[in-house]
C-alpha cells in the first residue's frame, strides 16, 4: 500500500551521484516527497538533470529552489556549505527542516548553525552510500539499501525534526544511527578519509614512477592495485573539501597508521613472522566482521 509523501516539497542542492540518487528514488517510490525541486551550480548540470528527468522541477538558483520547501537537503561538497547557507537562508520558511549528505559533521555543524535563521530545524545526517562515479548520471534509486545512514544531532536538534529524517532514510532503505559529530568524524576517518588517503598516495607513487616502470604497472596491474584505483577515481571537489574539513580526525587516524605501518616495516625487515601473520589474520577479522553485518 502507498505511503503519504513524508514532505510536500523536497528541495535538493546538487545533484551528483546522492542528490540524483535520492530524486529517483522519490520519482520510483513517491514516498519521499510530493514534489522534488532541485538546482545545480552548473547550467550543465541543470540542463542535464531536465534531460534526465529524475526531477519534478529544476530551477537556475538555490534562492529560488528552498522557496516553499518543507526539506531542504544540501548535496554539495562540505566545503561550499557556508556559501550556500549564506545565499538561502533569507529565503528559508520556519518549520522547514535542513538536512545534508556530507561525509564532515563538525564542520557542518560549524558552518550552518550561526547562519541558521529562527524556527529552521538543522539535522545533519551522513548516507554511507556512494560510487567513484560523479554527476547527474550516476545516481540511482537503490544506492542506500542496506546501507547505514548516520545522523548527528546536536543539543539544539528539534525531536520531531530529527525523527522525520531518520524515516526519510529508513525509506530511502537506509539503516539509521546516531551519534555526536566528533565521534562521526573521527569514524569516519579511518574507514572512509584514511582509505581514500592512501589510494590517492598510492596512485600518485605509481604516477611518479619512471614511464617504463609506470607502464608495467598498469598493464599487470592486480586486484589490490585496481581497487585502490577505483577509490583514487572519486569526485576532486568532494574528497578536497573533505580532508581540509576533518583535518584533525584525519591526520589523528593518519599518525596511528604511520606508526603501525612503520611497525610492520620492521617486522619485515627483521623476519618478524609472528608479527606479520597477526597483522594478516586481523584483515581477515574485520573482513569477515564486514560480511558477517553485509556490509562488504
């Protein structure tokens, strides 16, 4: 049986891979929203989400697309979040509930709260969900099942706002947590920024090999070189604002992989095998830990 819209009027700012994604999952399931509005800061990217038609309306500014909305979403690089904040705000009705996707909560919290006007529900939430791939192309409706959704309220968080977009992404088909902003970003840090850290370092070693060397990789590369460049493909903008915006959590996760990486350095070095097989039966742990919660 079909369930009521959970808002009248969605508006969603950006529309990559999670703005897209959550658009079609409206336009298949219609339980989201009863109309969703979307704009884009690229007129290519407007033009192109008309094309595509996951959109029930889409509109040239941000002003303009909140206008009347009951959800507003911000599906942007973290970075540009104080911009966008700053250009809607005047614009932005009391009771309307503002939402975003980012993979950053503090900095969120930071940027938004003192821009935020009276009677607007700010409920910062993180969809664990994505691809490498970028743009109005790459969404589709069933990115976040079974995926977890994180949701960072703070003290000042409307109970009845908070509960309306964790049954948002219980119907995007997301499995919702809580918890605090810093405690998300130090999470976040080591299973998503360190990872996405070191797959940029990786390919930009191989990068600064000599051509013949850097030929050879490519062409024999493995399983293990090609997931690192899978990740390595993500968007510039969103994984640049990341890092500049969980600057302590990331570089706290990344001082404890040094030194773990340097302890496994020398244990190779020195012929260390019970060393190196406890490091390779603990990836094996948390492998089967993954598998075990399907989240491999």
């Amino acid at each position: 049986m079909a369930v009521e819209p959970l808002f009248q009027r969605l508006c969603l700012i950006g529309a990559g891979l999670i703005g897209g994604s959550i658009a079609r999952r409206n336009q298949e399931t219609r339980a989201l929203a009863g109309e969703v509005v979307v704009t884009a800061r690229s007129p290519a990217t407007r033009a192109r989400v008309r094309e595509l038609g996951f959109a029930d309306r889409v509109v040239d500014s941000a002003a303009e697309a909140v206008q009347g909305a009951d959800a507003v979403i911000l599906c942007v690089p973290v970075g540009a979040y104080a911009s966008v904040m700053r250009e809607i705000a005047p614009h932005l009705a009391p009771g309307t509930i503002l939402s975003d996707v980012g993979s950053t909560k503090g900095s969120v919290v930071r940027d938004l709260t003192p821009l935020l006007p009276p009677g607007v529900h700010l409920v910062p939430a993180h969809p664990m969900a994505g691809t490498e791939y970028s743009g109005p192309d790459a969404g589709f409706a069933t990115l976040f099942d079974g995926r977890y959704c994180i949701i960072t309220p703070t003290e000042a968080t409307d109970p009845d706002a908070l509960e309306k977009v964790r049954e948002f992404w219980r119907r995007c088909g997301s499995t919702v947590e809580a918890m605090d902003p810093l405690t998300h970003d130090k999470v976040v840090a080591i299973v998503s920024h360190l990872p996405h850290l070191i797959a940029f370092t990786i390919c930009g070693t191989a990068d600064d090999l000599s051509e013949e060397t850097r030929e050879s990789v490519l062409k024999f590369a493995a399983s293990g070189f090609r997931d690192f460049t899978r990740i390595a493909a993500s968007d510039v903008a969103m994984w640049r604002d990341v890092f500049l915006n969980n600057r302590e959590a990331v570089l706290e996760m990344l001082a404890r992989f040094t030194e773990d990486a340097h302890a496994f350095g020398r244990a190779i070095r020195w012929g260390q095998e019970e060393f190196i097989v406890d490091r390779i039966q603990r990836g094996r742990k948390i492998r089967s830990g993954l598998i075990e919660r399907k989240q491999a």
